[in-house]
C-alpha cells in the first residue's frame, strides 16, 4: 500500500489588487459640476470632507482652468 503525500492548503488564491482605473466612476463633468454647485449653495457639511480629494481630468480641461484661474485672479488685482 503506497503512501499519499500529504498536501498543505494555502487558501484560496489572493484576488488581484485593483488598480487606480478600475476604483474610478465616470460622470460627465455637466452632472458632477450640477451636483457640487447644488451643495455648495445649499451649505452641505459633507462636502468639506471631499476637499482634498483628487479628481482626473483631461490636460486640455486642465490647461483652460489654469488659465481662468490666472485671469480671474489678475481681474481682481485691477
């Protein structure tokens, strides 16, 4: 009669690890800016705790904020 090896369990295989695009939800950026200005105006509290969130955005959405920034700020300098 032949031994059987015995054989250790490790578990089930760990789950990959989901990278940073698969964590994300897209919404359009009309919804997201709708929603926010809703909240900001109606003095929501949770929204505070998203400040330091960070969001993606496209690099030309981000070049026209830049600038609107710049421009808005040296219109209130005037």
């Amino acid at each position: 009669m032949g031994y059987r090896q015995m054989q250790v369990f490790h578990g089930p295989p760990a789950e990959k690890s989901a990278s940073p695009s698969e964590k994300q939800v897209k919404i359009s950026l009309g919804d997201i800016c709708e929603l926010l200005a809703d909240a900001q105006r109606s003095g929501l509290k949770w929204l505070s705790d998203f400040t330091d969130e960070e969001v993606g955005i496209s690099p030309d959405l981000y070049d026209v904020l830049m600038a609107y920034r710049y421009y808005r700020s040296a219109a209130e300098l005037s």
